[in-house]
C-alpha cells in the first residue's frame, strides 16, 4: 500500500471510529450519523460533546483543544458531523509529525 493509500485508510478508520463515538453518545446507530448533521441535531447536549470529546482524546491518544465552557471559542470546531471528523483526522496527523 501505497503512503497516500495508507493516509486514506486511516482517515476512513478515524472517521469511522470518531462517528461510532459520537453516535453512542447521541444513542442512535452511526448508520444515522451523516457528515452535516450537528450535535444538537442528533440530539448530543453540552455533557455529551464533552464527553465525546473526552472518549476521541482516549481512542486517539490525543489532547483536543476544546473550551467546553465557550465552545463557540474553541480551536476545535464543533459545526459538525464533518468538521469534528476533519479536526481529529487533523490532531492525529500532526501527532505523528
């Protein structure tokens, strides 16, 4: 496998993984969780995106820069399904250097 083929597997498993995350936290199937939908419309309150956030910094050994008492403030961006997978594809990278 190719080094773009293996960046690509692994952004299609830290997609996966961070989806299965934030699915368990809205309790729903992550067949459910689609790329724009945002926390709340999947139903995920401020306790469980801080929560989820916690369980991505475990599964991915990572340290997310989120202000959970002004998310909006964040370097970490939480529009969205999308953004939030974008973000910890991008941690992740970085951490590998």
């Amino acid at each position: 496998m190719t080094d773009a083929a293996t960046d690509a597997a692994t952004n299609d498993d830290i997609a996966r993984k961070v989806i299965a995350i934030i699915a368990e936290q809205a309790m729903i199937d992550p067949a459910e969780v689609r790329p724009e939908a945002t926390p709340e419309q999947l139903g995920v309150d401020s306790l469980g995106l801080v929560e989820a956030v916690f369980a991505i910094e475990e599964a991915f050994d990572i340290a997310v820069p989120f202000n959970a008492n002004d998310p909006g403030d964040s370097e970490f961006d939480i529009t969205d399904v999308a953004h939030i997978v974008a973000a910890v594809q991008a941690l992740v990278a970085e951490q590998k250097g």
